[in-house]
C-alpha cells in the first residue's frame, strides 16, 4: 500500500473521521460552499437524523450520461448517509450557490458505472474503496452493496417546495 493511500485510511479508521480528518472536511466544507474549486467539489448539507442541527460536509459529485452522484466512500454506516435517508432524502448543495437537492438511492445493479467514474473524479477516494478505477466493471459490481449511490435530483423535479 502507498504511503499516501495509508495516511487517507488512518484519516477514517475504522470508518469515522479522526480528528484531523474532521478539521480538514471543515475546511474543504468552507471553500467547497464558496464555489472555489471546480463544480464537482460541493458542500452537502443535512440535518442531523437525531438533533436536527444542520451538518455541512464536503463532497464530490460525479457525473456520469447527464446526471449527478454522490458516493458514501465510507459505506452505509456513515453518517452523512444515515441522515440524508432520515430527512427523506432533502437536502442542500452548497457550490457557490444554494441547490435545495433530493437524493434519491440508486439500487446496486445501477451503481458500478457510476462508482468507477467517480473514482475518476475523486483520486483521494482510491484508498477507501477497494477496485481498482481502471477495473472492469465487474469488479465493481462486487462491492456495490457496500457502497451506497445517491443520484441528486433538484427539489422542483422531485416536486418539492425549495426553501
């Protein structure tokens, strides 16, 4: 294993951020909602399943024939997911603008393309999910159950009132 691919595992050891991973997502939260980075890089942003207070994180979004991701590298244990599903999916995308978003869960059988273009997007996600980006997609549909896919869909396409 690369050295750099064992440091982005130490970061998330045993599947949660450690304290240094959470001072960098806030960060990466930052200047992602501020637009800085490429469009791919957004904040998510979701109330707590148990509190209710709003919860920013960095993501990345992957595209892949018109329509836009998001992957929970960590799997479906993971925070971010948890809550996303006990709001319903409604949810807001901070990208140098405010997107009021749903995400909607794709089913596994749709998820192994979408999962290697996202590893294409997002180089530093190589350490958590265990296929290779270049491997077929076979290999991916092997992890696809471990590793949930939203599609985001805007709040007035899924019939929503935004904010």
């Amino acid at each position: 294993m690369k050295l750099h691919e064992a440091y982005l595992r130490w970061l998330y050891r045993g599947g949660r951020p450690n304290c240094l991973a959470r001072l960098l997502n806030r960060g990466s939260a930052v200047a992602h909602s501020a637009g800085i980075w490429p469009t791919r890089l957004a904040t998510l942003e979701v109330p707590g399943r148990r509190t209710g207070r709003v919860i920013s994180f960095p993501v990345v979004i992957a595209e892949d024939e018109r329509e836009r991701y998001l992957v929970a590298m960590l799997g479906e244990d993971t925070n971010w997911v948890l809550n996303v599903r006990a709001a319903g999916g409604l949810t807001v995308l901070c990208h140098g603008r405010l997107e009021a978003v749903r995400l909607e869960d794709v089913y596994p059988p749709a998820r192994p393309p979408i999962l290697r273009r996202y590893l294409a997007y997002a180089p530093g996600m190589w350490a958590h999910i265990p296929v290779d980006r270049h491997a077929p997609l076979e290999e991916f549909e092997e992890i696809a159950l471990q590793v949930p896919v939203f599609r985001i869909t805007t709040a007035r396409a899924a019939h929503i009132p935004a904010g």
